[in-house]
C-alpha cells in the first residue's frame, strides 16, 4: 500500500494475489507479487521514476510501448482491461 502511493499517489486497499513472476536484475533476481487493489482515494499521477501515468482501457493499452512480456503476463493471469 505504501508503495503504491508513493508511486502512483493512490490509497488502495489490497485485494487477491493475481500472480507472481521472477525476473533477473544486475543484483540477483526480483520475485514480484502482484494484487488485484481498489481505489479508495488520490489523484493518479507518475513517481519520480516514471515519465507519465495514466488509465488505460483495451484500447489504449494496445497503442502504449509495452513490453510484450508484460501483454503476455497480464493475458496470462486473465488481468488484460476488457474492451
């Protein structure tokens, strides 16, 4: 939850695990847990590690520069928005 407002300036409440996935990184490997979460309140803006933030329905998920594994994995875990 700390993390997600911090990066997002959201306040969730966490929901189910939707899936877990390891990826490798210059330091050792990352294992990431990743929750279904609901708004309770904030505005959606970018950390300071990112560029911009948005919500993004089928539509507009399918014009963004993604990484094609993330398409992969959110398909995976049946999490990709509906259209």
């Amino acid at each position: 939850m700390r993390e997600l407002e911090e990066e997002t300036g959201l306040s969730v409440t966490v929901g189910v695990l939707v899936g877990t996935v390891t990826r490798t990184a210059p330091r050792g490997v990352y294992e990431i847990h990743d929750y279904a979460c609901q708004v309770r309140s904030g505005v959606l803006r970018a950390g300071d590690d990112a560029s911009d933030a948005c919500w993004a329905d089928a539509a507009i998920l399918a014009t963004l520069p993604l990484a094609e594994m993330l398409l992969d994995t959110l398909g995976e875990w049946d999490q990709l928005p509906r259209t």
